[in-house]
C-alpha cells in the first residue's frame, strides 16, 4: 500500500525502487510466517501425515 501511495502521490525524497524493494521484503516475510502458521496449525490437529489404509 505504501508503494502505491508513493506512486499517486508522487513522493521523490526517496526512489521508488527502495519503497518497493522494502514492500517486498515485508511481502516475503509475510508469506513464510503464514506458511509456517499453517504448517504449524495441521501438525497441532494431526493432518499434517497421511495415514494409508
């Protein structure tokens, strides 16, 4: 969102190119700590190994 607000609002005291660099970062980071959440969450109700029958 901060990316998109500098576009439109056309702020030049820094590039774009670090505002979106760090909008990626937190983008990343973002995501693995979803994924571990969920890996976490399917381990805690006994998914997270197939049993085959």
């Amino acid at each position: 969102m901060c990316a998109i607000a500098w576009v439109m609002l056309q702020l030049h005291f820094l590039p774009l190119l670090f505002v979106v660099i760090v909008a990626g970062i937190f983008t990343f980071v973002s995501g693995i700590v979803y994924v571990m959440d969920g890996v976490r969450q399917l381990q805690a109700e006994g998914h997270a190994h197939a049993k085959r029958d």
